[in-house]
C-alpha cells in the first residue's frame, strides 16, 4: 500500500492543490500594504500635534545616551519607572541624523511600525494562503491602533514588530 505524504488538501474534491509560491499579485499587496502603512502612520504623526509626554521621556534618554549619561534624565518624581533599553538605543542611533529630535523619534517608530505588515503577510501566508497574506497585511498597514502607536516616538512600533 502506498501512502502519500503531501500535505493535506484543503480546496475540495477534485480540484488541484493550490501553489501560492507563483504568485507575485500576493507579494505586489504586501508591497502596497507597506506604502500604505508608511503613508497613513505619517499622517497619523502629522496630525497628532505636540509631542507625547512619553515621547519626551524617550527623547531625553536617547539623547542623555548619545551625551554619555546612561539613563538619566528621566522625571525623578517617579524614580521606580522602568523603561525599555532597546527602543532608546535604537533612537539614539537615529538621532545621529540630522534633524529634530521628534520628528526623527517619530519616523523611526513609523518605519518599524509600518513593518510589522512583512511578519504578518508571512504568517497569513504560512497559515491561510497568499490571497490571506495580502489581505492581512493590508489589515496591520490601516488598522487605527497600529497606525497610532506607531506614529509617535514609543516603543509600541519596535516591540510590535519584534513579537511578530
């Protein structure tokens, strides 16, 4: 008896196995969804004004990093606050760029929060399909919560991204 060992085929009786691997449509909408991300997580930052009390406290770690203090600089009424390492080192690197400390805290945060829709492609890919990659990638590139925190200088974007 011969046993077939391919995996399981979902698309009914009858009908050929499908091959989401040639389909270049699904990597097009990713790519769009990407564009899309960047275009809306700008606007998002453009329109929410002045910066964030907790934007200020990254800013002023980043930039107490860069001017060789460490950590300090933070709110010394609340001396228990625990903050992140790597988002402040991320954005003390960036703000080596030249360039306002907000606007390059806030640009990084939309970088790594409009990528996160690569990690979510190829999991909807990996699970549902190319045509599900594509629509879920769309869905982390305009859904309202992703587009707000990743249009301000938080760590939100980068640990998002990291845990997808």
């Amino acid at each position: 008896m011969v046993t077939d060992v391919r995996a399981e085929d979902t698309t009914g009786i009858g009908q050929p196995q499908r091959d989401d691997s040639k389909d270049p449509g699904g990597r097009r909408l990713v790519m769009v969804a990407f564009i899309l991300a960047l275009v809306v997580r700008a606007l998002t930052a453009w329109f929410s004004g002045a910066a964030q009390p907790g934007e200020i406290r990254y800013i002023t770690i980043a930039e107490g990093i860069l001017a060789g203090r460490g950590f300090e600089g933070l709110d010394n009424r609340f001396p228990s606050i625990i903050q992140p390492p790597l988002f402040p080192l991320t954005l003390a690197l960036t703000l080596l760029l030249p360039g306002s400390s907000l606007f390059l805290g806030r640009v990084l945060s939309m970088l790594l929060g409009a990528l996160v829709v690569f990690p979510v492609a190829s999991l909807g890919r990996r699970l549902f399909g190319g045509k599900a990659a594509g629509r879920a990638a769309l869905l982390a590139a305009a859904y309202p919560i992703l587009a707000h925190v990743s249009s301000a200088a938080l760590t939100e974007s980068l640990f998002a991204l990291l845990v997808c």
